[in-house]
C-alpha cells in the first residue's frame, strides 16, 4: 500500500469508528428512557398496590363506605394507553477495510 492508500484507510476507520460511536451513543439514550420508564412503571404499581391492600383493610375494618368511596376513585383513574416500543435497529457497515487488496489477486 501506498502512503496515500494508507492514508485514505485510516480516514475510512476513523469515520467508521466515529460513525460507531453515534450508534452506541444513540443506544444508550434509548437505554436510559426505557430504564426511566420502567421506574416510572414500578412506582405507579406500587401504588395501586398501596390502594387496593388498603381498600380491602377498610373492607375487613367494617369500614365499607370509606372502602367503597376508594375503590371508586381508583377505578376512575384514567388507564394509560398502550404504548408501542421503539425497537432500535442496528445498521452495522458492510464495508471491510482490507490492508492488503493485492493478496487477493493472487
């Protein structure tokens, strides 16, 4: 290879390599959403949870009205919609970079 051909190459993996870095960057940003989504998921879970075990210890307190009057506030919460997952789609280069293109003319 000449100086110049070797020259282009490095060029070439440096974009590559640059290229890469994007991506990896761009997946973990879509990590982290996810990642908070799933925390935002867990704590509203947790509390219905909350509301349904103290709905029932109204219940067996004899507290029925009161009981009554929270279970008719949490079956008016809104039911949030479902939500389509952005699924990433990895583009990797079919391009390879090969130092030595005269060893395959052999």
């Amino acid at each position: 290879m000449t100086p110049a051909e070797i020259a282009a190459h490095a060029l070439d993996l440096a974009d590559e390599l640059e290229r890469m870095h994007r991506a990896i960057d761009s997946v973990y940003a879509a990590m982290n959403a996810a990642s908070d989504s799933v925390i935002c998921l867990q704590d509203a879970l947790t509390s219905q949870q909350q509301v349904i075990c103290r709905i029932r210890e109204l219940f067996e307190g004899r507290r029925k009205r009161e009981a009554r009057d929270l279970l008719s506030t949490a079956a008016a919460m809104p039911v949030p919609k479902r939500t389509t997952v952005v699924k990433l789609e990895s583009a990797w280069s079919t391009r390879f970079f090969d130092p030595y293109p005269e060893r395959k003319a052999k």
